[in-house]
C-alpha cells in the first residue's frame, strides 16, 4: 500500500476553513484515497474518500491532485468539534482490505 | 442504523487473568476488524475476517491473542493470560467486503491490565 506524508499538527481559527494536506506519491492507479478522523478517546471516524475525482459531503470537500500524488481535505467552516486528529490513508480498491494508519495531522480549531 | 457495538467500554483486570472483547458488526457488513491503540504504536491493524474467515492475522502480537468470528454478528478478542502491557484501546470496524465502501468503527474498549 502507498505511503502517507502528512504535518504533524495544525492550527484553525473558528470559522475559517480548515486545509489538511496530505501528499501520497507512491498512489498506484487503483488506490483510493480515504480520510478519517479520531476526537479524543473516540473511534475513527470516516469523513470522505476518492478516486480522482474531487468529492464533497455534508463534512468536507476533498481535493486530488490531478496527477493523484497529493489531496487536500477541506472542512470549510472549522469548529471547535472539529478539533482532532486527520488521517489520510490510500487503500486499494474492493472491500475487506485493511487500513494502515499513520500518525495523522493533530487539527486544533481555536477562538 | 446502529453501528459497530462493542463491549465492555472499559475493562479493569489484574495481570495473568483471561480477557475477552466482544463486537457486533453492521448488520450486512461481511467484514470485521480488531484494532488496538497505544499512544507508542498508535492504531494498529490485529486481525480481519471476511465472510466470518480469518484474512490476515499477522497483527496479533502473540499466541496469548485469539479472535473468532461464530457468525455474521458476532465476534470476540480473547486474551489469556493478560498482561500489563495489553493496556490499550481496542477497536473493533465492519465493512461490506468487495465495495469502496468505508470501514466504520465502534467506540472501542478501554481495557487496563493492573
């Protein structure tokens, strides 16, 4: 599975947008690209994911590359619940596959 | 929808006592997945089953850890005996197997081993 590079922490005014990157230059072709996040003593959870094309949903927009090697999450108007940490993760295609997670970027949604 | 449930939320033994984790899936979900996080190794992958089969048990740290899956919703983590470095949250995730479908989680066990 491809590799994940993403800050170890960031910081968001309340009601700002809130631009998580998350660069993945390994991504083979048939790899999905899937962001979840944890709140603290909580389990992971799903936020969006991707082929290549960019999608949105009541959460956030996710931004891809067109060359597939990096991707933005977007949570458009941060509050302080969206404090968390965000993991990207590419996985292949088809289900029953595992998610490796990494370290993921700690978001800080202050006043 | 309910989602994943797990039990106990948390759990407080003593060391060498045997331990035993408990997850329901989504209902028509045919995938399962344990999970444990510590804050040295993070969230890490133990074990997954598809369609109530073990896949990939490479993530079980030793012969003192085993999962079953009886039936579609059903299945447990079994340590015996525990030990105090098996401190950790567990998690258990569903999924429906062959869909791009994301894999959801429950609220994990806080399991503590004095």
């Amino acid at each position: 599975d491809a590799k994940t590079t993403q800050p170890t922490s960031m910081d968001c005014a309340e009601g700002r947008a809130a631009n998580l990157p998350c660069n993945h230059s390994t991504i083979s072709g048939n790899e999905y690209v899937y962001w979840y996040r944890q709140i603290h003593s909580q389990g992971p959870q799903y936020i969006i994911h991707g082929l290549k094309n960019n999608e949105t949903n009541e959460m956030a927009s996710l931004i891809i590359t067109e060359d597939r090697k990096s991707s933005t999450l977007i949570l458009p108007h941060a509050t302080l619940r969206d404090t968390a940490v965000y993991y990207c993760i590419v996985r292949p295609t088809g289900g029953g596959n595992k998610l490796t997670f990494g370290t993921g970027t700690q978001l800080k949604v202050e006043l | 929808d309910a989602g994943v449930i797990q039990s106990p939320r948390h759990e407080v033994t003593e060391m060498g006592q045997e331990v035993t984790l408990r997850c329901k899936p989504i209902s028509g979900h045919n995938s399962l997945f344990w999970y444990r996080q510590t804050m040295m190794r993070g969230l890490e992958l133990l074990i997954y089953f598809n369609n109530n089969v073990p896949i990939d048990d490479s993530g079980m740290p030793e012969d003192r850890f085993s999962a079953k899956m009886p039936n579609a919703s059903f299945s447990t983590l079994k340590i015996q005996p525990s030990e105090p470095r098996d401190s950790a949250v567990y998690f258990c995730a569903s999924a429906v197997f062959g869909s791009n479908q994301p894999q959801h989680f429950g609220d994990g066990t806080r399991l503590s081993i004095l």
